[in-house]
C-alpha cells in the first residue's frame, strides 16, 4: 500500500500558490469540496483560475473565493444563482469562460485518461465552436476540444482509505471522480475515512492510483439549495 | 389556449414505454406529471442520476440527491447514480431517446437559441448544448409568442444558438407542430384556437395540409 493519507486540510494543501488552475468537484453545492474551499480562502492564495461546473452561492462554495477577490477566471458551464459572480463578470474583473457541460466533463475525464483533445458534436455551430478546429464525421459535424490542464484537483468523496482509494454517494459523484487524476495532485477529502481493507474492492468507483492526498473532512454543512419537498397524502 | 401544464399534458402524450427521457427546467419538468402510470420510462437527470423520482417527503431531504434544477428528489426502485462523463455518454451516445427542453427562439430549420440574451446577464448552458447536439428526438416545450407578443417560431433565430438543426417537434399553448424539410407543419391545434391565429403568430413558414385537429389528451 503506498499511503495517501495527510493529517488535516492544511497539510493537503501544501504547495498551492498565487497564479494556479485548479479543478473543484461538485454540482451545484452537492458534491463540493468544503474543506479545501476554506482552507483557500484562509490562504488568501488569488489570481486563481478555477475549473468547476459552478460557481457556489454568494456566501457558500467558490462563492467564498469570488468574495474575497481570489479568483481571476472561471471555467464552469452554469453560474448562476450568484450576485457577487454577476457584478464581478460585469465589471470585467473576472473573465468567465463558459463551456457545454458535457465537454467540461468530458475535458477533464481526458486530462485524466491521457488524451489531449477529442472531437464532440456539442457547440458545434455556436459560439463556443468560434476559432476552433471543426470536423466532420458519419455525416455530422463534430468541434476539437482540448483537455484541461491543472495544478490541484479538489475532490470530495463519502467514504474513503489510506491507499487514496474513493466511493461516492449519490449525486455528489458528479465531476468529482474525473477530475482526479486530471491535476498534477488530486486532493480528496471525504466523509469518513476508513481503515485499509474496510471498502470492499469491489465497489471502488476512484482507484487509489488516481489521489495523492487523502484526509478526513473536519466538518460537511452540505448546505441544500433548493429544499424541494411533496407533503404526504 | 394551454397553461403550462397543459403543454407539458400533451407533451406526455409523446413519451413512450422504453424511452429513456431526459427533461430540462421549467414545463419539461411537469411532463413527469402527466405520464401514465402503465408507460414504462425512466427520468434521467443529467447531474448523475437515471430513474429519478419525485420530490421526497418534508425531513426525507437528502443533500446528496438532486436534480439537474439543484432540488431535493428521490429515486425510484431500479435507479442508478453515475459521474458526469458517463452521465454524458448516455446523452451524446443517443441512449436516452427524447429531450424535452424549454426555448426563446426556434427556427424553420430546427435551430433552438434558449441560453443567452446579449447585453444580460449570461448564466450558461448547462448541458443544453450537449443535449441538443445529440439527441435523435427533440421536443421543445415553449410559448408560442413572447412577453412582447412576437413569434418565437421564426424564419432564423435572432439569438445566439444553442444548437443548428436539431429541434424535432414544438409544442406551445396554441399548437403542435413538426419541424421538417425548414418549416413547420401544423400538426394539431390547441382546444379553441383556430389555424389563422397560429398562422398569425407564427413568422416561420407554417405549411397547413388538410384538417387540422384539435388536440386531445
């Protein structure tokens, strides 16, 4: 077993600086990881670029970062719900590139997996095909996207072991199991952290081979944004 | 005239047993309410989740699992969770069958524009773009004119777009109708309206052929 684990948020994230990319998990606010946002904004680390589907909500997720002015672009597919990101995209301190959310899936699944570029049919005939490289195959047209590249991967998973090893609940599997891999160290931080040889082989979802740091999150508020619910007949 | 619901009714007309259906915000995710219950079909959310359910009951909330609208749902017996990529798989591999999307503007020749207003505040795609580059059958669920009472089944889309070429059928509160060969052929009227009201809100060529029925549900 080659060993994973880190003690706390704060050794796993050793070596962040000023300037880089990273990649964050999560859809919406399911699935993000809480810890390593906050020990970022304790940081203060800026002129960021982050990769993430969203962009959090004003006072929780990537929105913590956006408020302190950390962020310089975001990569994501859909960031609304956010009025702190609005103002900030208005005023054109924060570039924002906005990508097909199966393409930004699919990007960094390709960082991970080793292939630099792929063609997909999604944006084709838009403007997020403008100044790419179009092709046509079986009669369609597909547009060349490149993989991302990253520093950090920050990555939340349920259940976890030593051997970086990863299981996901729910829909908080999302981005989080293609994003690692996909950075030159992939942070994992979950739920409960368990003694080798407890998670079944099995029912791995993330091979260890994938996460270079593993911790135990101190605390999950796994905040619900929009609380929906049926009343009982 | 249909209400919201009455477009997502006779939306679910169009779902049939061994679909697989993926459903955007807004009326698509009515059309849920209105599937009969001896279709076999199941919901896929592209967030991670096939075979979703409805919302759960008040204290059942699990932060966990919701839906591409980022509400609390459930899933049904037989339900799956998955990552994004592979959630993608299913769409850009044509394994869900139909998507039922929301729309600004649709054109005569099946473009859909419904993500971006220049000069407003742009949220994003989501997965429209993967969604409807995609998908063999695509129906749009949308008003037939626009808050300003102008057609929003137009000759080109004046927004940006979404997708080229995609669109399948539309249904709106006046009609139903199918996008082929670049024009919309009526199909069906909703109860009360007549064919010189569609014709009247409709700025794309409207091809009329025979007797135009009036939906039924």
């Amino acid at each position: 077993m080659i060993n994973k684990k880190v003690n706390n948020v704060k050794e796993a994230l050793s070596g962040v600086a000023n300037n880089m990319t990273f990649m964050l998990g999560g859809f919406g606010l399911c699935g993000i990881p809480e810890n390593a946002i906050s020990e970022l904004v304790r940081l203060g680390v800026d002129n960021l670029t982050c990769i993430s589907n969203n962009a959090g909500v004003d006072n929780f997720g990537l929105g913590l970062l956006l408020q302190n002015k950390q962020i310089k672009k975001m990569i994501s597919s859909y960031v609304g719900e956010n009025d702190e990101f609005e103002r900030q995209m208005l005023s054109g301190e924060l570039e924002v590139e906005l990508t097909p959310q199966g393409t930004l899936a699919e990007k960094c699944r390709a960082a991970q997996a080793g292939f630099p570029a792929f063609y997909t049919p999604a944006g084709y005939g838009t403007e997020v095909a403008e100044g790419k490289e179009v092709r046509e195959f079986n009669g369609k047209m597909h547009v060349l996207e490149p993989a991302y590249r990253a520093d950090y991967a920050f990555v939340k998973a349920w259940k976890g072991d030593e051997a970086g090893n990863l299981i996901f609940k729910g829909t908080a599997r999302n981005f989080n199991p293609l994003m690692c891999g996909a950075a030159s160290i992939t942070v994992a931080e979950v739920e409960e952290l368990v003694p080798l040889g407890e998670l079944d082989p099995n029912q791995i979802h993330t091979p260890g081979i994938f996460v270079q740091r593993i911790f135990q999150g101190e605390k999950f508020e796994k905040r619900i944004e929009q609380r929906t619910v049926r009343q009982r007949s | 005239m249909l209400d919201k619901n009455g477009i997502a009714k006779r939306i679910a007309k169009e779902v049939k047993s061994g679909y697989y259906v993926n459903l955007g915000i807004g009326i698509p995710t009515l059309v849920a309410n209105f599937v009969r219950d001896d279709i076999e079909v199941e919901f896929q959310s592209e967030n991670g989740i096939l075979g979703m359910g409805p919302f759960p009951f008040e204290g059942e909330e699990d932060a966990d699992i919701i839906n591409a609208g980022k509400q609390t749902i459930t899933t049904m017996p037989g339900a799956s969770f998955f990552d994004s990529a592979t959630s993608f798989s299913m769409i850009r591999g044509k394994h869900v069958h139909l998507t039922i999307l929301g729309a600004m503007e649709v054109s005569e020749n099946g473009d859909i524009a419904n993500w971006k207003i220049p000069g407003k505040m742009v949220k994003g795609m989501g997965g429209a773009m993967d969604l409807v580059a995609s998908a063999d059958h695509i129906i749009v669920a949308m008003m037939h004119t626009n808050k300003r009472g102008e057609s929003k089944l137009l000759k080109r889309c004046s927004l940006p777009l979404t997708g080229v070429g995609c669109v399948t059928k539309v249904v709106t509160n006046l009609a139903v109708l199918e996008v082929k060969n670049n024009q919309f052929y009526l199909l069906e009227r909703a109860p009360g309206i007549s064919v010189e009201e569609i014709k009247s809100a409709t700025e794309g060529t409207l091809i009329v052929e025979g007797e135009i029925p009036e939906m039924n549900f």
